[in-house]
C-alpha cells in the first residue's frame, strides 16, 4: 500500500459513517476452508453467510404468472420475448416503449390476463439463495443482530438480511471470493515444484518471481494474456498491443484504463502517446497547469487516472482532508 500511494482513506474513512468494504480472493478450492476458519475461530453462531433475494423480473414475472393460470408456453413466450431484454427494464416501461406490446394486449384476450396479474407481482420474491461471497462476523451471537434463515433440511444457515441490511444493522461484511486464477496458479506450481525437487532445484514460491521479469513482460507486449485475469478479453490484448506496458505500474494503468470512461473520453490516447513520447507532458491539461499537481500525477503521465489522485488534488489545491476528499 505505501509503496504504491494507496490511501488508507479509501479503506477506512473517520468521516465517512459506512463500514468499509473487505473484499479479498482466495483459491477457489481453498475458500470453503477459510469459511470455516473463520466460523471456527470467531465461533459458529457469530459467522454466517448472507441472504439473496431472487425477485420476478419483467421477463420471468410473465412466463410465471402464464403457467399458474394454464396458459399456453407459445402464448408466454411470444408475450415475454417482446419485452427489451435491457438492465432495470419493467413492464411499465415495455409497455410505454413497445407499440407491438400494446397492439398485443389489445387484440388478445389472454395476453392482457397475463399482463393484469404480471403487473401486480413484479418485483416480488421469488425465491431466495446465497451471496456468492458475502461473510457476516458478528461481535457477539448473530441473532443479537439478525435474524437467520436455514434449507428446509435446516442446513446452509444464512442471515435473513440482506447484504445491504446488514451494514444498516451495523454487522461488517466481508466477501470472501473464489477466484479461479489463483486455483490455477496452485496448479501450476504443483506441477512445477516436483520437478524442480527431482532436479535437486529450490521450490519455486509465487511471491519470489520478480514483478519486473523481462520475458513475463515481452509476453505481455505480445498480447499473450490468454487466461491471464483482467487481461485476456479481445479489448483488453488490442490495448495492451498499444501501451507495450514495461513495468508492473503500467499494468496496474492498464485495468484502470479499460473502463467506458477512460475509453470514451480520449484519456486512453493521450495516456498511450504520452508514455511513448508522442505528446508532451503536462500536469493535467497544456491549457490548465499547476506544479503543484506534478508529483501527484507524475506516474500516469499527467493523467488523472485513480481516485488516489484525484482525492490528493483536492487536499493540496483545496486543502480537504483526505477523509473530505473521499466524500467528494
């Protein structure tokens, strides 16, 4: 964290009342047993995971609601395939933006039965499952705080919260995700480590390998990053292509960068000639400079890239502390 200017403000903020955000990854076949560590070592009824609630959205609330009144899946589907498939769509707004559903509803007597009844149950649970890594700590007993929820065979013990109740409650959450990338490295090295000992070779250990590895780089400026997380998508090789990253910053730029904002705004062009010396340098902007944003903004080129950066610019030109700053 010091050595890459992470502030603890981001983590832990005195003037901001939410509680922080704990997200760490494990291996994937490791995670159940951290989970456990966890119950074990804080104790059992103090440890839990948390609740999801499915709701009935749009599309389903219609395929439901079609099959409980016995009409027919031809009907339902045709009826649900005219709603947009488009993030935090309603029936009410399908029907305000589709002319064909309003034609649909008039014409067919069953289809507006379907419609009438959707209506009245969008939204509602439906059903409920577990957070993918979501992990409560309570300080004392769970039930103290929430109230929990189990199977029908009383297993899989979750908090009757959800994850956003659960912080109102005043209970911390942390996500303890598996990620497949780690899980693939242990492979690797289990692969890699019999041999090296058949060989009379030391163990290679993950955390030795040099994060300034000449040939790990010349792959990278390559694009070969097949599997290489956060960086194996088609956009993510055509920019890696453009930056020719050569130091471990670059890639930490590049993950950065790959979001709509930086790419709709022409920062990712100006990052990329700036590294290679095809624009001169300024701190931020040729029409709008201050030396007192250089060191700030010295690693990305000028760029206001993170929002480290753009809390510390708010400290030294508008003297916010950097709690402040983080309220911006």
């Amino acid at each position: 964290p010091i050595k890459y200017d992470l502030l603890f403000e981001r983590f832990l903020n005195p003037e901001r009342v939410s509680m922080p955000d704990f997200d760490v990854d494990f291996c994937m076949e490791g995670r159940d047993r951290v989970i456990d560590y966890v119950a074990r070592t804080y104790g059992r009824n103090a440890v839990s995971q948390i609740i999801t609630f499915g709701t009935m959205a749009a599309k389903a609330v219609v395929r439901d609601v079609a099959r409980v009144q016995g009409k027919s899946y031809g009907l339902a589907d045709r009826l649900s395939k005219m709603i947009p498939f488009e993030i935090g769509m309603t029936l009410n707004k399908a029907y305000e933006q589709e002319e064909v559903i309003r034609e649909f509803l008039e014409t067919d007597e069953e289809a507006a039965e379907i419609w009438e009844m959707a209506l009245k149950l969008e939204g509602v649970t439906r059903n409920v499952g577990k957070h993918a890594g979501g992990v409560v700590i309570a300080p004392t007993k769970l039930t103290d705080f929430a109230p929990l929820y189990c199977d029908e065979h009383g297993k899989g013990v979750v908090t009757q919260y959800d994850k956003n109740d659960v912080e109102y409650a005043g209970l911390v959450k942390f996500d303890f995700l598996g990620l497949r990338t780690l899980t693939i490295i242990d492979w690797a090295l289990k692969l890699i480590n019999p041999r090296r000992e058949q060989r009379g070779e030391e163990p290679l250990a993950i955390e030795a390998i040099d994060l300034g590895d000449k040939h790990s780089f010349d792959m990278l400026k390559r694009a070969e990053t097949t599997a290489v997380f956060q960086l194996e998508s088609r956009g993510m090789k055509d920019l890696v292509k453009r930056l020719q990253p050569d130091c471990f910053e670059d890639i930490i730029a590049l993950v950065a960068l790959f979001r709509p904002g930086p790419l709709q705004s022409g920062m990712v062009d100006n990052f990329i000639n700036r590294k290679h010396g095809r624009e001169e340098l300024s701190f931020p902007d040729a029409q709008y400079q201050h030396e007192w944003l250089q060191p700030i903004l010295q690693p990305t080129y000028g760029i206001i890239l993170y929002q480290e950066q753009v809390m510390q610019i708010a400290q030294v030109l508008a003297g916010y502390t950097l709690g402040g700053a983080d309220m911006l």
